[in-house]
C-alpha cells in the first residue's frame, strides 16, 4: 500500500488544483513565452470581440463572441500540443462538482437575492441590466447562456488562462500551494472583469469580480470545468430571474 498517497491525500483536504494539468511534469524554470502567447491570447480575444463581436453589421455578435473565445483557447493548445483542462465528465467528477456546486449556490444565490431586495427597497435598480434581449424567448437564452456564453467564457479564463498562469506561477510558488492557487484565482477574475468593462464599456461591470472569483474557486476546488460552467450559466439566469421579479 502506498501511505504517501494517502498521506498527500488527507494532507491536501480539500483537494486542490495540480498546477501543471495533472499529467505534465511542472515546470521548474519560468516560461517567458507562455507569459507572452497568454498576454497576446488575451488582448487578441478581447479586442476582436470589441471590433467584430460587437459590430451590429454582423448581426450575429451572439454567436461570433463565443466563437473567438474557444479559438483564442484552443489554437495555442493544439500548437503547443499542450494538455488542456478536465472537463469533469467521469462519474466521480460529475459528482463532486454536483455536490460543491450545490452548497455553492445553496450559499450565494440567496445573499444574490439579498442584495438585489435591498436595492430595490432603496428604490435602486439592480447594477447590472437584465439581458435578456429583444426578440428573444426565455428557452432561446438559457440555451445560449449555457451552451455558449457560459462554456466559451469558462472554457477561455479558467480552462487556458487560470491554468496558463497556475503554469506561470509554479516556479515561484510552487511550494506553497494555498497562495499559488489563490494568485491563479485572483489573477483570472481580475482578467475576467478587466474583459467585460472594456467589451461592455460600463465601469460598473466591475462587480463580475466576485462571481470571478467564485467560478476561479469551483476551477480549483473541483479540479475541472464542469462546475465553473454550470454556475457561470445558473448564475446568469438566476440574476435575470431575481432582476425581473424585483423590478
């Protein structure tokens, strides 16, 4: 029997995110080209969505935003043949992230639900705008805030970048795995929120922070993306759902 295995096992309850995908070897020397393809990844993916995404004479910005995104994460992938990221479809891992995405929600969608009664019993309105858009029926938009917004996001700031940067990160933090993770996870949300004030172009977007911070965590905690994606799209819907009820 291997007692270091089950030492390193109660030793890291929780279980925690190996910094470089689980199956490469972590680097030991920092990666001056990873940091350079990740910056130009990111300022890439964000101002082709600004540009093109957001230009009504496609008329289809819906679709063509979550298009860059899974480009802009999977293309460096396959030309660096690189590992990505679980998705979380074994049944172990559906039902781990079931479960920590339950007492997730179970926690934050009422405190959600909070905030947004003390707005509006200050006569407020709530500090993002519900999106739900015209001409669009309420099974037209879960399915996009699922299939499309919540998988394409996920799938680019946690999935490559979060990791990119746990990558980045190991050499100087390696050893010490709470702040190293943390680091991955702030960094993101910050990259996350950073993206939607520039895309959106309203400061108060700053917000998306916090729920960056939460779908960091579910990353870390669950060791795949399939909780990260979920939230991110119950998040979405959960808020148009309270914005209109309490408006």
């Amino acid at each position: 029997m291997n007692y270091q295995c089950i030492h390193n096992g109660i030793a890291n309850f929780p279980p925690s995110f190996e910094p470089a995908l689980y199956m490469e070897d972590r680097p030991v020397r920092f990666d001056i080209s990873l940091l350079i393809e990740t910056v130009m990844a990111v300022i890439v993916a964000i101002l082709a969505i600004k540009v093109i995404g957001g230009s009504s004479a496609f008329g289809a910005g819906w679709l063509i935003t979550p298009g860059i995104l899974i480009f802009a994460a999977l293309i460096p992938i396959a030309v660096k043949k690189r590992k990505f990221p679980s998705f979380g479809f074994t049944i172990r891992q559906i039902k781990d992230s079931l479960i920590v995405l339950g007492l997730t929600c179970a926690v934050l969608f009422p405190l959600m639900f909070f905030g947004l009664w003390m707005l509006k019993s200050f006569g407020l309105k709530p500090p993002l705008a519900p999106g739900l858009s015209q001409g669009r029926d309420w099974v037209y938009w879960l399915f996009y805030q699922f299939m499309y917004v919540s998988l394409s996001e996920e799938l680019f700031f946690r999935g490559y970048l979060q990791s990119n940067i746990l990558r980045l990160t190991t050499p100087a933090m390696g050893r010490l795995p709470r702040l190293h993770q943390w680091t991955s996870i702030v960094i993101s949300a910050a990259c996350f929120t950073a993206a939607h004030i520039i895309i959106q172009g309203q400061i108060i977007s700053v917000l998306i922070f916090l729920p960056g911070l939460v779908l960091g965590w579910l990353f870390i905690r669950t060791r795949s993306l399939l909780a990260p994606i979920l939230f991110h799209g119950l998040a979405n819907s959960c808020y148009l759902v309270m914005a209109i009820v309490l408006t």
